[in-house]
C-alpha cells in the first residue's frame, strides 16, 4: 500500500492501509459468532436462565456492543477492534459513528437472517411458488406489513445486497490506489476518516487516564465511596472494566490460536498415548466365562521373568512379550548380543523404537503378527524358547484371552508408530 502510494507523489503516514482496516473488520465479524458459540454451550447447562437470552442474541449483542463501542469512541477516539489495530476515527461524531459500526450490522445481520428464513428457498422453486399467496386484503394491518416484507426480501433484496457489496469494492479499491480518503460509502456519508493512532495521541490517553484516576468524586453527607455505590460504579468500576477488554481480546485471541494448534497437531494425541502406555489395568471380569477348575487347569498362562506381562489400554488383555537381553550374571548368561525374539545371533541388525535390537526377520514378523512364535503361543503349542524364558506350559488355546503382540515392541509391548515402517537397520 505504502509503495503504491509513493508512486502516486507521497506517503501519509497516518493514512492506514486497506489491508489493515480489512484485518479490523475480519475481527470484529468474528466475535458475535465466537459469544454466540460460548453461549449456547452455557445454556446447555442452564437453559432456564440463559436460553432467552441466546434466542434474543442479537439484541442483547447489540446492547452491549453499543454500551463499549460508545465508551471506546469517546474515550480512545476509536471502536474497540480498532483501537486494538492502532487505528481512530477522525472528526465525527459519536452517535453517527455508533449507527455504523453497531446499527448497520446488526441491521445487515437480521436482514440476511430473514432472507435465509423467508425468501431463500422461495427464490429456488420458482415464480408459481411465489406467487402461491396474493395480497391479503382482509389482512390485519400487522399481516400487511409483515406481507409487504416478505416481497421486499423476495423481489428487492438481493439486489440490494449487491449494490452493497458493489459500493464497498468500489470505496476498497479507491481507496487502494488513493481516489478516495474514505474506504467505505458509509464513512463517506458521515465524513469519518480512519487514522493511525500516534505519539500524541497515547499520551493524551494517558494523561486522561491518569486525570480521572486523581479525581475522586465528592460524597453527599451520609453517603461513603464504596464500591456498591451507584456512582463509585459508573465513575470507576465500569470505565475499568471496559478498558481492561484492550487486554482481553489479545489474550483471547492468543488463546484460541493455541487452542486452534493443540487441536490440530499431533502433540496432544502423543501425550494422552504416552500417558495411557504406562498403565497396568488388571484384565475384566467377563460375565458367563467358565470357571470351572479343569479349564483353569488347563490354561497355563505365561509370566515373563520378574514381572507380569503388559496390559492392552484398549482391549485390557495382557500382551506377549519376550524376556529383555542382560548382561552375564551368576544365574544367567550374557544375552546382549542375541536376538530377544529367536534367542540366535542377530541376523541384520534392526532397532525398534523402544531402542531394542533384533534380527530384522524376526522382528517385522513379530510386528506384522505372523512369527511362528506368536502364532505357537496363541494355539496354546509347546514353544522351544518360551518355556525357557519362563512363559510356563503352553497348553490351551489363548485366543479372545491375550494379544499376540502385533504391532508392538516384542520386549516392552509398546504400539510402534507406523508399523513396520519404523523400524530401522543398524548399520554396523
């Protein structure tokens, strides 16, 4: 914008930009939407109180939109969201600026929402559906203007709206190239012009923010300054809290961009996963499983070495696992060097994520569920390996009872991220 304008014979500094002016009403377009949302989830909740107030959301907005934006303009010189882009309205006045930024699009919104309620789907079905209804001359004087509304919305109204959009493109696009110091047909009508805030203006804020802090207003014999007084309130309590709204709008805004990123990436499924990892849930009671002593009998189920096998977070069954590689003690044989899973010299090193090495058939049969050692241990067969390692007799079928460990890290029985496609020879 700046460069265009240099070309042009000059730069007014003070002159913001049209992209920074859209970037103001982009903001503001989006925060009744944004209290309509945070409304409606309150009054799930408490739907006696709150559910008149989100049926009638535009009016009460509207109130209070007026009560801050008046504030703003006779305090700051500006509207709420523009104050926020270090922007001002210059030589207007307040209530002709408060008709365009509160009145015209609460007006704009109710009439777009009549449209879609009244006019749109008329508009799709034809001239013989629209004319299904006659002038009603026997109407009540209600039902007549009602009617004459309804053939406004109709017949006129998206011709009005173009002319609208029209008029705004053509004030933005002059406004672009410097044909006009007004980016809006309504700015124009009321002679408003928007300006960068400068030096001056925040030390005049200040000056004023520091004048009205000194002066304490006088009491009536009889009457305290406390802060329940009618106007303790409107003098001190009220003007603060619609000046602290400059700090809650960047914080919310901060917000919500979180929010946006914690929800869309990765991160937080990765935490809620490592955290589900490391819990050892005891596997349910399943109602009409047998019981009886010569089934219980007949299962065996295997106990790894010092500990008890990992339980799914999923299924709540308990996962296969092999025993991990130690260093020679005086009961066991150093077993660093061989494969967990085959319990052989390593053939073609490939770490997992966990960081544990095997023989890299050994461990992409485990992860895709098909090594002849998972598929023994689900029939119930006798393994050579497994009893060594302390799984006990394999008799019965496991099948519904365990998981053979598909997917996981043979050792720790942690869920390996894409499958097979993580794992990584070692090259040596």
């Amino acid at each position: 914008m700046e460069f265009v304008t240099a070309l042009q014979g000059g730069v007014d500094e003070q002159k913001p930009s049209l992209f920074e002016i859209l970037s103001e009403q982009q903001l503001i377009s989006l925060i009744p939407p944004s209290l309509r949302y945070l409304l409606a989830i309150a009054t799930h909740r408490n739907p006696r109180y709150l559910l008149r107030i989100l049926n009638s959301f535009d009016e009460w907005y509207a109130l209070l939109a007026l009560v801050v934006e008046r504030y703003y303009l006779k305090v700051y010189g500006g509207g709420f969201t523009e104050n926020f882009m270090a922007s001002k309205r210059a030589e207007s006045d307040v209530w002709k600026n408060l008709a365009i930024i509160v009145g015209l699009p609460y007006l704009k919104r109710k009439l777009d929402e009549a449209y879609e309620i009244h006019a749109a789907a008329s508009s799709l079905l034809g001239p013989a559906y629209q004319n299904r209804e006659g002038y009603p001359a026997d109407a009540t004087p209600r039902q007549r203007i009602f009617w004459w509304y309804n053939e406004f919305l109709r017949e006129a109204y998206p011709s009005v709206n173009a002319v609208y959009y029209f008029s705004m493109l053509a004030f933005n696009l002059a406004y672009l190239f410097d044909g006009s110091k007004y980016n809006s047909p309504w700015l124009w009508l009321i002679g408003t012009r928007i300006r960068r805030l400068n030096g001056a203006d925040n030390a005049a804020f200040e000056a004023a923010a520091a004048a009205s802090k000194g002066s304490t207003p006088g009491a009536r014999p009889g009457q305290g300054n406390s802060i329940f007084n009618p106007r303790v309130m409107m003098r001190s309590i009220v003007p603060g809290a619609l000046s602290s709204l400059r700090i809650l709008l960047p914080a919310s805004v901060l917000a919500l961009q979180f929010l946006e990123w914690w929800h869309n990436s990765d991160f937080a499924r990765q935490l809620t996963r490592k955290a589900t990892q490391g819990l050892e849930l005891p596997p349910p009671i399943i109602p009409g499983q047998r019981e009886a002593k010569e089934d219980a009998e007949k299962v065996a189920e295997p106990k790894a070495i010092g500990s008890s096998p990992p339980i799914s977070a999923t299924t709540h069954f308990p996962i296969l696992t092999v025993a991990a590689p130690v260093h020679a003690t005086a009961d066991e044989a150093n077993t660093t060097g061989l494969c967990p899973i085959c319990l052989s010299e390593i053939q073609t090193p490939t770490v997992s994520q966990t960081g544990y090495v095997y023989c890299y058939a050994c461990i992409h049969k485990w992860v895709d569920g098909v090594h002849e050692k998972q598929e023994a241990f689900m029939e119930g067969k006798s393994v050579e390996g497994l009893v060594a390692n302390g799984w006990g007799a394999d008799t019965g079928r496991r099948q519904g009872r365990w998981e053979n460990g598909a997917g996981r890290d043979a050792v720790t029985g942690r869920r390996l991220l894409a499958g097979t496609s993580g794992l990584r020879r070692v090259m040596i």
